[in-house]
C-alpha cells in the first residue's frame, strides 16, 4: 500500500466531506461521520503517513481514490 505522506489536515477534512462525511465535533481532533462510519483527524501538519493511511482504509477508500479527492 502507497503512503501518503504530507497530507495537511484541513486538505483532509475538505476531502472526506466530497465523499459524504461531515465535522460532528471539533477540538485537538476533527470528528466526522457519514452515519455508519466515525472518523478521527488530528489537527498535525503533515499528518503522520502510517495515520492517514489508517484513517483512509477507516472510511472505506483506497489511497488512490483518497489522492483523487484531494
């Protein structure tokens, strides 16, 4: 699996919420939700890439599908 490093987090949240997913709560971390599914965004910049890969495979997408919403 491709890594994918240096992703910003706010790039992140925008991109998670083309595919549905909306901020419930915000604080150190933006927690979103697509009603079957909770993701967890740290607010780091860059986002470690090992974490974002987990946090992509979380919401159901693929790394590619992830660097196309970007």
């Amino acid at each position: 699996m491709p890594k994918l490093p240096g992703v910003n987090h706010l790039d992140a949240i925008r991109a998670f919420e083309k595919v549905r997913f909306r901020v419930m709560r915000q604080g150190k971390h933006t927690i979103l939700s697509d009603g079957a599914r909770i993701l967890t965004i740290p607010h780091h910049n860059p986002i470690n890439a090992i974490t974002m890969g987990n946090i992509v495979r979380d919401a159901g997408l693929t790394n590619d599908e992830f660097r196309k919403l970007l």
